[in-house]
C-alpha cells in the first residue's frame, strides 16, 4: 500500500519505558499501516562517560549485555528476528520483574531467546565484544538523528526522528491510533522539537 509508513524504532531492552512504547507501537500496527522496523540502541554507550550514580552505572554496564545478544542474533538470523527477541526479553524483564535480578539475567536471556525459536547459546555474547562495532553503529545512526540529550526509545518516520512518546500505561486500540496521529503530527512540524511534563506514575505493564 502506497500509504503505508515504515517506522525505525531505536530501542535497549532494559528501558521500562521503551518497552512500553514498543507496545504502543504494535497497538498501532493493528489499526494504522505501519511497518515497523527494530533498531537496537544502548544505553551503556549513551551513559559513557558521564557522571551517574555507581548503582546506575552497574545497572548500564550490565544493560549491554542483552543488547550485544540482540546484535548476535541479527547477525545470525537476519534483523527481521530482533522484534520477537525483544517481545520475549521484555516481557520477561518488565512483565516479570526479572530485570532486577541481574545474576540470573543470563538463564533469562537463554529462555527468551528459546522463546523465540532462536539458538540459546547467542547468550554468550554477553560477555563478548564481538559485537559491539555492530552495537555502535545502530545506536550511532540513531542517537545522530536526534542529538545525545535524550534516550530510547527513537522514532523515525517519513525522515523525521524524535526521542519518545514516553506513556504509561499503554495505550490501545482506538486510544493508541489517537496518540499516533498525534504523533504524527507534531513529527511534521518543521521547527518541533519538544513537549515535556514530569512523571508521576511508574511504568504501569499491565
């Protein structure tokens, strides 16, 4: 269909609310043509080098291992697989809560890539930086269209990118092609650049 928009999603599985969004977004594929595209970003890159708190910075240092999986696995399978990876990571990390359990991250990781139909034994990248390079450069072309003040998840759609929307819970049906158009339209906007109010729920995964 000549209408249909493909949109670039940049993402790191251990951001609550990227997943949230990612679900927003499959919400919307059900009632808008779109065609979404996965695209892994890191949050341990974004993070180096500033100034954070050390219980952070371990959280981002250990984040990375479940993106350089992701990277593994597309570059064994192909990209077209890093969707239902990331349906099967998250899901496990933030439905279940097992993203706080950061010494069995790796039998989570196993499971979500058996989940998956994918070769459990990609969880090994974890502790390889064999992919790294390949990390970098996604999350590089990313982070490049919207400028390293922000985080994940990144949007791209018809050439225009943006940081966001960052929403809980998540919205659906009728309610989640609402917010897309809206989307829509502040994303082409020339000139557009932010819209912002402080949070005051937690990440609801209901």
């Amino acid at each position: 269909m000549a209408n249909r928009k493909l949109v670039d999603f940049w993402f790191d599985p251990f951001c609550p609310w990227a997943w949230l969004t990612s679900r927003w977004i499959l919400e919307v594929e059900k009632v808008r043509p779109i065609d979404i595209r996965w695209r892994i970003m890191s949050l341990a890159v974004l993070n180096e080098g500033r100034e954070l708190p050390e219980e952070y910075v371990q959280r981002v240092r250990v984040s990375m291992g479940p993106v350089r999986v992701l990277a593994a696995a597309a570059g064994k399978y192909g990209d077209g697989v890093l969707g239902a990876l990331y349906t099967e990571l998250g899901t496990r990390l933030h439905n279940q809560g097992l993203v706080a359990d950061l010494t069995g991250l790796r039998s989570t990781v196993e499971a979500a890539l058996e989940a998956a139909g994918l070769d459990p034994a990609l969880a090994d990248a974890m502790d390889s930086d064999a992919y790294d390079d390949a990390v970098r450069l996604s999350h590089g072309e990313g982070i490049g269209l919207v400028g390293d003040e922000v985080g994940t998840p990144i949007l791209r759609v018809d050439g225009s990118a943006i940081f966001g929307p960052v929403v809980t819970p998540v919205p659906r049906g009728e309610d989640a092609a609402r917010l897309w158009d809206g989307f829509l339209l502040v994303l082409g906007t020339d000139g557009f650049f932010e819209l912002k109010r402080s949070r005051t729920r937690a990440p609801s995964f209901e």
